[in-house]
C-alpha cells in the first residue's frame, strides 16, 4: 500500500503553514491540499462520516469531496464502506480513515518516567507503555526508550515501515534560541543543554517534533477527551511539576514560544499548595506511606491512603483560585484535571473545587468554569505527542 500521489489543492484555498511543508514525512506519504486535510481532521473527530455530508458541514463542493475521497481512497488513506440513504433519498458510501495506513510514536518525558505510545491514523492507541527510572539521564532514558519501542512495536503487531514519525512531550518550559531547547525539572537537568528532539530522533531513527508536555497532553484532550464537546477549556497537568495548557475556540493556545499554559507560575504567584504528584508523594509519605518513588505511588495510591484527602483538600483550594482566573480572563468553558493523576483521585479533586464568585450583578453572577476529571483514556502526553507527526503529514494543525 505505497503511494506517492498528490491529492490535488482545490481553487481558492489558504496554502498552508510552512511548518506543514517543512516536516519530512516518509516518501510514501503524499502532499495534500488543506480542503483534504480538514476531509481527514473531520474524519479523525467523527470516526467517520458520510460522503454527501462532508460538503455540507466542510464547505466544500460535492465534486471536490467526490475528487479528494477517491483520490485518498485510492491512496489507501480512507476505506469505503455500503451506501446508506442520503438526506435526500439518494445512497451515500461511508468514509473512514484507515488505521493501518500509517502510524506515529508519542513519546512521554517527565520527571521520574518515559513512555512510548503508538497511534494509528485513526487517532486509536495500538500500545502504551510508562515505566519509571531512578536514573533520568539522557544515556539511561534513551537506552529506555530505544527497548520499549522495540517490544511495544512487536506487541503491536504493526508495520514498522508505516511509522512516519514521532513526537515528544517533555516536561519543562522552552527558552529562546535555536535549535529549541527545554528548561526542565531539576530530575531532567541533564536534558537542559540538549536539543531534546535531535537526541530522541536519532535514538528512535525516526523524524521527531517536541513539545512542551502539557501542550501535548492538552492535544490529546483537545481529540480524544473534554475536546470533543468544549471547545474552550483549560488543561491542568499535574506530573512532578504542574503545568497544562488553553483551548480557545477549539484551537490550543502556543502563545510565545509555545509556553502558554505554564500554571505553576500562576499558583506561585498566588501561593498555597502546588497541586502536584510531588506534593501528593510528600503527604503520603508524611502520613506513613512507604519510602518509593512518584511512578510507584502513582500505580498504587487511592482514595483511602493516607495522607491523599488532606493534599485533595488542599489542593481544590490552589485549582479552584486558577479556574477563577481562567473564567474571567479567557472565559473558558471547562477546566480539566488531567496528566498522571490517577482516575478516582482526579475525579475527588474536581468534586471539592470550589470556585471563589464575584459580587451578583442585577441577581447574576459572571458564568464561571465548571471543573472536571480529564476524559482521555491513558497517557494524555504520549497520545498528543504522537498526533504532532500525524497532525504535520495528515491533519489540520489545531487543538
């Protein structure tokens, strides 16, 4: 299924970014026209949609549909299915993507842990794994991922000549200059005078983009999570750090050097508790937990250990100060608690923020962000890091 057809641009459409053009997906992949990309992003949302719908809700004509679907059904990139009745009547053959047609490799970069995950074309998690190190040096980490790559591939069952790329979301904030460089977290400090994305290609063998890791787990929410059906959110990442990212009006907010989001800086400013899984491991372990690392109590950690209420309490206090502010300064819709928290405890943290309510104005009050648990399932990271290489060769770049 190798093809290097073109998918012909359409008559009056936007070119695209440079940063499209500049990614160097495999030969086999083709170059398509932005009215083809937003073909595809439609089909990544949906998991599929109907050939006379996608004119009507993609402002396309139904002959360039009709172009664009046989060329990339041609191609291998979508599959046809029985005609179902049209709005009119009249049969409509149902398109979605292939999965198999191409894959990319997200990869997770924190402070005490790696992971790999495999996303088909179809935006679906084909493996994932996360394992924690007490060594975080750029030689041990790469060694890492270089052997779940390996493992996660054969388990997989995928081709391996099919992956066109990978994306990396790393903990830390980007600082001017060129190659971009990350500022991360003092257990990374061995990454600060790396260019991360050079290193983790070239042990991967693959082409590779970064990103700060909130943004990329933000991504993945953006497709897979509270996205779907806001599209005005902000993302809390909590990992060793805290962190996380904006949604505005669908798209993920990069901001100056792609460092918007950066919300620790904000609740040091404000003080109080950091909402974050050191934190979480410092009062469980003050509580009497066992002497372990933040990816072992992770795995473990629930609602009943000790030493997680008080820190749930605590914390609600520092996310619900943060939801205040985004409300009334992007007006967002919904804020997320998200990252490597595990599932019940986030869903406790949402449950006690309480958000501090300005003055009623004429018996109303200003329309405040409800907080809510993340819906992506598995590692919001790895999924949106491995999109970015997706998102490069196939699909629109938004949120």
């Amino acid at each position: 299924m190798r093809c290097a057809s073109v998918v012909p641009s359409l008559k009056g459409e936007t070119p695209l970014p440079s940063s499209v053009s500049s990614f160097r997906a495999p030969d086999w992949v083709p170059s398509i026209s932005s009215g083809g990309r937003a073909v595809l992003d439609h089909l990544l949302r949906t998991g599929g949609a109907s050939q006379a719908s996608l004119s009507q809700v993609l402002d396309l004509s139904q002959p360039s549909v009709a172009r664009l679907v046989g060329t990339f059904h041609a191609a291998g990139i979508v599959a046809l299915s029985e005609r179902t009745p049209g709005v009119r009547g009249h049969p409509s053959v149902q398109v979605t993507l292939a999965p198999d047609y191409a894959f990319a490799i997200g990869v997770t970069l924190v402070g005490d842990a790696v992971g790999i995950t495999i996303l088909d074309l179809a935006g679906k998690v084909r493996g994932a794994r996360t394992i924690g190190l007490s060594d975080m040096a750029p030689v041990s980490v790469l060694e890492a991922l270089r052997t779940l790559k390996t493992a996660l591939i054969a388990e997989a069952g995928i081709d391996p000549a099919r992956i066109i790329g990978a994306g990396a979301g790393v903990s830390g904030f980007l600082v001017p200059g060129e190659p971009s460089r990350f500022n991360p977290p003092t257990q990374l400090a061995g990454w600060a005078s790396l260019d991360v994305a050079a290193a983790l290609g070239a042990a991967l063998a693959l082409p590779m983009l970064s990103e700060n890791d909130g943004i990329a787990a933000t991504v993945a929410e953006g497709l897979v999570g509270v996205g779907r059906t806001c599209r005005n959110f902000g993302y809390c990442h909590l990992t060793n750090g805290f962190g996380g990212g904006l949604t505005v009006d669908g798209r993920v907010v990069q901001g100056r050097l792609g460092n918007a989001g950066d919300f620790g800086g904000v609740l040091w400013l404000l003080g109080g508790l950091y909402p974050s899984l050191d934190t979480l491991h410092a009062s469980v372990r003050a509580a009497g937990g066992p002497d372990e690392g933040v990816e072992a109590m992770v795995r473990r950690v629930c609602l009943d250990t000790p030493g997680v209420a008080q820190w749930v309490r605590e914390a609600a206090k520092s996310i619900g100060q943060l939801a205040f502010l985004l409300g009334h300064m992007v007006a967002s819709e919904k804020v997320v608690i998200g990252g490597r928290l595990p599932a019940p405890i986030a869903a406790a943290l949402a449950r006690e923020t309480i958000l501090p309510a300005t003055p009623m104005r004429n018996d109303m009050p200003f329309p405040l962000p409800a907080v809510v648990p993340t819906e992506v399932p598995g590692d919001a990271v790895g999924i949106g890091a491995a999109m970015l290489p997706l998102r490069k060769a196939f699909f629109l770049e938004q949120g």
